[in-house]
C-alpha cells in the first residue's frame, strides 16, 4: 500500500503563476484534508472534503481552490501564487469515522519568488 | 475559541530523560486529543490519542495525561532515545472531524 501520495515533491513558482498540487490515496478513505505547515505555527487547515463531492473550507482557504475528483483524489489549486503561499503543503485522509487518525502524504514543497 | 496553544517551542534532553511537551485548548467541546509525531521530509503520524473520559494514557514510553478542568494535555516521553528526535504536535478536535494544531515542538535527544 502506498498511502497517500503527493505530487510534486517540490515546485518553485513566481508570483502570479498558477499550479495545482496532487494528491492521491489508495486506502479507500472518505475524508481528504489539504494543510499547510508553516514555521511556528503548526499544520493549518486549508479545504477538507468530508467524502465524495462534498468540499468545505477551512481555517485559511483564501487563494486556494480544491476538487474532489473521486474517491481517491483531491487536488488543491493556486490560481495566481503569491510569496504568502510559500509553504510546505500536506494532503491527509480518514475514514468517515469520528476521531479516527489522519494520514499524511510526505508533502510538497513549495517555494514562491 | 479554536486555538490550541504548545510549549515549548524546543526543547532538548539527553538521552534517557524526560520529555514534557505541554498543550491547552480553549473550545470545551473538544473530546478528542492526538499526538502526531513529524520526522524531517515526512508527513505526521498519529502517535497517542486521549478522549477526556480518561487522566491518562500509556503506550510503551509515551504517556498522554489529560486536565479537563484547566483544558490541558501533556506528552511524556519516559526513557527519551536518539530516535525520538522529531516534531511533534498535539491537536484537538471536535464532532466536526477537523482538528485543530497545536505550533509543534522540536525534540532534540543527545546521545
């Protein structure tokens, strides 16, 4: 089982390009989550997806869109990147279960100039 | 409110000692309380998770202790190793199936 998997690894974007961000998971999960981590303050919320073609916003969604594709899938978006959005970006999953634990993808690093 | 708040930053301890990370949480709906820990180029993993139904938690050498009345949780870490070096962050959550983080501490283990 690979888990859940992110792609790219890394990306470099100057400001006012746009990308979207992967992320896959192979454990047949209804909730996906997209974070951010920042230095000092923890993993944010960015949008979750509670299960198949439901999206929701989360504790710092602006500039940022997602999309459910399936069950397996859920892209986040930046339209027009900017130098606030230098981050490293984690997408997890969870069984529609309450408090049933996160699993994290290994991240994507990205740095906009 | 949604914060949760953890201390230290840092903190490093040799190796056999005590680790104490400490967090406190203002939303008194909360019921769920993980620990995740981060190893450099990885995502989190949960570690330990504690419902306020329960003071305390035990797994091997790391041990949740739960204070519902002041809103706050701890992570010891007994017998600290070289290989418990890492991030860790505690988190809370409610029947909203989001969690909230706390900042995260960097556990240095010297030899």
């Amino acid at each position: 089982n690979a888990g859940v998997t992110q792609t790219p690894k890394f990306q470099v974007l100057k400001t006012g390009q746009s990308m979207t961000l992967q992320c896959a998971q192979d454990m047949n999960h209804n909730s996906m989550y997209w974070y951010r981590q920042d230095p000092g303050m923890g993993l944010r919320l960015i949008y979750y997806s509670a299960s198949e073609g439901t999206t929701d916003k989360g504790e710092v969604p602006n500039g940022y869109n997602v999309s459910r594709l399936n069950k397996r899938e859920f892209s986040l978006r930046l339209e027009s990147a900017a130098p606030s959005q230098t981050s490293v970006y984690f997408c997890a999953s969870t069984p529609l279960v309450l408090n049933s634990p996160l699993h994290f993808g290994n991240g994507t690093r990205l740095t906009v100039t | 409110q949604q914060q949760v708040k953890q201390s230290p930053q840092s903190l490093i301890v040799q190796k056999g000692g005590i680790s104490i990370i400490n967090c406190a949480y203002e939303n008194t709906a909360f019921d769920y309380f993980p620990w995740y820990q981060q190893f450099p180029g990885k995502g989190p993993a949960l570690l330990i998770a504690i419902r306020p139904d329960v003071s305390e938690k035990k797994e091997g050498r790391f041990t949740i202790s739960f204070n519902k009345s002041a809103k706050q949780f701890s992570l010891h870490i007994m017998d600290s190793q070289p290989g418990d070096s890492a991030t860790y962050f505690c988190a809370a959550g409610g029947s909203s199936y989001k969690l909230i983080f706390g900042s995260g501490t960097r556990l240095l283990v010297r030899p």
